[in-house]
C-alpha cells in the first residue's frame, strides 16, 4: 500500500533556497528519476515530470513500492495530469561512458525534452545534473519523499519494462518480459547459453566475461 504524503504544498518545504517563490504558486519543479541502472541489458531510461499541484494522482509512491497493476495505471493518469519527458541511454551509449554517466545524460536530455522550463530540478539520489548545478537538488530517496520524482520513477519503470517486453519478442529466449534484463539465475543461464544479444550491456561482469572468452 502506498505511504500517505503530505499536501503536495508540504512536499517542498526541505528544499526550498532563501527567497524562493512559495511552491504550487508559480515554482516548475521537475521530479527526474531512472529505472535500469543495475540489468546486464538494455537501456537506463530517465523521465522528466512536471506535476500540477492541482491534479497530483493519488497513490503516487517509489516504483519499486507498487505492484505492476499500480504503476501502469498511474503511468496513465501521470500522462494525463502532468507534463513529462522521457530519454532512454542505449546499452552502446553505458558501454561507451559508464552507467553512471550515461544515466546523468539521459537525464538531462529529459529535462531538455520537457515542455515546460523548469526552475528547479528534484534528481533522485546522490548526483546533480551536469550543468545544472544551480537549480538541481540531490534528494536522496527522493522516490519516496517527493511527489515529482515519484511520478518520474513509476514513469521510468513503465517506459523501460515495456521496451524490454519488445525485446523479448525480438530476442527469443533471455526471458527479457520476465527479469527485465536483471541478472537472475533465469537470465545468467540463458546468457550463458545463448551468448550475448545485441541489447546486453557489453562492460558488464557476467557479459563482458563471455565476450572476453573462456580464459577471462
């Protein structure tokens, strides 16, 4: 069951810098979090989302809190009632940089993508946005705390589980629509036996091994 939250005015007072406007008066903020940082395959997909102090969808709560049936069914009233963007960083962009990069990135492309300016951003977990020092806040936990990046996980989640359920169909056999390219023991064996695809995460332990050969 999703935690009870304080009126979406509260939800700010922790954050707010001398001489800021009061929030849901005139302050955009913008929740961003990201749903895929840990699988050994696909992308980390990163969402934007603008809530309207006045149509704030009940039950928000972290992702990782609800059930599938839960978030498909915010997924759909958060498009509704709030402005949200999405950016995914392809498994070649992770290999290229690190996770951590990459997952800064995508975020940052989200809140490009916005159609809304934000003046402040709510990032979930230790980092600010490259470039945007200035009007990003770190929240740790911040999926649970904060109202923005509540809705910009349960988004996140929604967005990447049904890429991968895509993938699935083009690669047969990994039971991509069942882990979500999280390294179970479904997932290790099929990889194991399969070899990597294409979406697999290339510098990732148990991929970058197999890629490497048996000597690695």
């Amino acid at each position: 069951m999703a935690r009870r939250r304080e009126p979406t005015s509260d939800l700010f007072r922790d954050i707010r810098r001398p001489g800021d406007p009061l929030p849901g008066v005139s302050l955009r903020i913008a929740g961003v979090d990201e749903a895929g940082r840990g699988p050994l395959a696909g992308p980390v997909v990163a969402a934007a989302v603008i809530l309207d102090p006045t149509r704030v969808p009940d039950g928000l709560d972290d992702s990782k809190a609800l059930s599938a049936a839960q978030r498909e069914a915010l997924f759909v009233d958060i498009l509704v009632c709030a402005t949200v963007s999405l950016c995914a960083a392809s498994p070649a962009r992770i290999a290229a940089t690190d996770i951590r990069a990459a997952t800064l990135w995508a975020m940052n492309r989200a809140v490009d993508g916005l159609a809304l300016v934000p003046e402040t951003v709510l990032v979930d977990g230790r980092d600010q946005l490259p470039g945007r020092e200035a009007m990003s806040i770190a929240v740790i936990k911040g999926d649970a705390r904060h109202a923005a990046i509540s809705a910009a996980s349960i988004v996140a989640k929604v967005a990447r589980d049904r890429l991968m359920v895509r993938a699935e169909r083009a690669y047969p056999g990994y039971g991509f629509a069942q882990h979500m390219g999280y390294g179970t023991a479904a997932h290790l064996a099929a990889l194991k036996r399969l070899g990597p695809c294409p979406i697999h995460r290339a510098t990732f332990a148990p991929v970058a091994r197999l890629l490497q050969g048996p000597s690695a």
